[in-house]
C-alpha cells in the first residue's frame, strides 16, 4: 500500500510540514515543522527568531530561501537530521496525529509534489522522496520506543523527573481550570477553560503514560556492554567521533534516541547522519545524501 499526501489539508494533511501542529524545544514554540526547518539553516540567533515568528509557514520558507541569508556550515550534511528532529517533535507533542501516523501501519508514504525531486516524488515520480522517508523512520522509531529506547544516564534523570513532575502539572491545570471558571462559568463558551480541560483530562495522562513507556524501555547508555567494552575500533552509540566533512572537521557525540542537539555537537543515534555511521571505523569514507564523510577519530563518552 502506498499513501500519497500533498499539502496541509485534507485528511492526510497532518503528514506536510506546514500542517499546524507546534511543539517545543529548549522551551522555544515551533508553530510548524516548516518554521524549525527553515530556522536551522542560519546560525545566527536574531534571524532565526524572526522566522521562528513567521507568521505562516510559507512566509518562514521565503526568509528561508533568501539567498541573501548565508547558509550555516555544512547545511547539505546536516538538513537531514534537523528535518528528522523537527518531524520527531513534532508527532511527540501530539497524540491524535502520532496515532494517526502509526495506523498506517507500513505504507509507503510519498509526498506527492511535482515541485520538489529531493523531499518529494517530483514530476516523474523518481524523486528522492526524503520527506516521506523521515516520516517512515519516525513511524518506526515511535513503534520502537514502546520496547527499546536509547538514553545516557543524565537525559534519564532527566525524562524520569519529567515522568514524576507530570502530577504536578495536572494539579496546576485544575487549578488554572478552577480559575477560569470563575472569570467566566459560561463553561460551554468559555475556550480557555475546555482548552484546560483537554489538557487535564487527556494531553497530560498521554504525556505521562509515554515518559513512563520512555523509562521502562529505556536502555542506558552506559550501562551497555558494548559501551563498556569500547576500544575505539568502531562508531557506537555513546561516542565522540571527529567527521571530515570534506575537508572540515566536525565533532559529534552520539546520544540517545530523543537526546539530538546538532547546535551543540550532540547526534541522536536514531537520526540520519549516526545511522550511516554506527559500526563504521576510523577512516572508512561514507557517501551520505550526495556528500563524503570521513571518519577521522573515534573516542569514548
């Protein structure tokens, strides 16, 4: 079976990068996926707060796409990892389209557009169709969590901490939603209060009930034989490796599946660039979405 979506709209709308389904990072809202992926093209904080506040997604894509705005460094190296994480996010923070996403159980998803030979399928229908492949691997991740799930020590306290703060929010919100019925107890017109609601009776128990799947499949990094064991001779996960992106060299650590900070050296295992390199070793060159990289050093954690 193969889906083919095109577009924000429609039923299938949930799949595109401009659909309207924000999420968080590093207590930053994202409106779109469009917004985060058209921001992390630039370094520069002031220009990517401006998208960031785009008012649409498409005007997001337009500052994006100024030619006048230089790219950051190894854009075409690293684009897939930031649309991976945006895409990740993005179906993390809602329920009702994550399971929307893993009913389709292992369709061939291929987003539908003549434009666009590299994320989609383009006019002869023989693009590259990476959007529709990251929507895949995050389809299979999310399935994958729910009986292993890669995290070191530190982002385990943290994602337990969450997991034990979760009560606390939930007490807060029938709070704010006690509040709000004061100021307006016409409670079938009163917006903020059903939106408090929602968020009380369902975003927060699923939110809970996923960091605690997190938890009991979490594998620690640390505690792993492999990582233990490791010598240097092969890229793993908990590794600092040196990449020659073509005569650059870049420094990245290997971290656990929602653990990817690109801006700060730090690769998610499950994401594009760790996933071509896990179990390669120092030297070996890797083609990786049309560039070489080459593995100059592999260290421990």
């Amino acid at each position: 079976m193969t889906i083919y979506f095109y577009k924000e709209f429609g039923p299938l709308g949930y799949l595109a990068s401009y659909s309207n389904h924000g999420f968080y990072k590093n207590g930053k809202y994202w409106a779109t996926v469009e917004h985060f992926y058209q921001a992390h093209k630039f370094l520069n904080t002031e220009l990517r707060d401006i998208i960031r506040h785009a008012s649409t997604p498409k005007e997001a894509s337009k500052i994006g796409r100024d030619k006048d705005n230089p790219l950051r460094r190894h854009w075409e190296y690293l684009k897939l990892d930031i649309m991976f994480e945006a895409v990740y996010r993005k179906f993390m923070s809602h329920s009702d389209i994550r399971n929307l996403l893993l009913f389709t159980n292992n369709a061939e998803i291929i987003e539908e557009t003549t434009k666009e030979n590299y994320w989609g399928c383009g006019l002869l229908y023989d693009g590259k169709n990476m959007f529709g492949k990251i929507l895949m691997s995050v389809r299979d991740l999310m399935r994958r969590i729910e009986k292993m799930y890669f995290i070191s020590k530190k982002g385990y306290e943290i994602k337990y901490n969450e997991f034990l703060n979760v009560d606390n929010e939930i007490i807060e919100t029938n709070r704010e939603m006690g509040e709000s019925a004061k100021r307006d107890n016409d409670l079938r017109e009163n917006q903020e209060f059903m939106q408090l609601r929602v968020k009380a009776m369902y975003e927060l128990p699923q939110k809970k009930e996923r960091l605690r799947l997190c938890c009991e499949n979490a594998i620690i990094i640390e505690d792993m034989d492999e990582f233990k064991n490791f010598d240097g001779s092969k890229v793993i996960i908990g590794s600092t490796v040196k990449l020659d992106f073509e005569g650059d060299i870049c420094e990245y650590t290997i971290l656990g599946s929602e653990e990817g900070d690109i801006d700060n050296g730090i690769l998610s295992c499950e994401a594009p660039i760790a996933q071509s390199i896990l179990g390669k070793r120092k030297g070996e060159e890797i083609e990786f979405n049309g560039c070489k990289i080459v593995i100059k050093e592999i260290m421990k954690l």
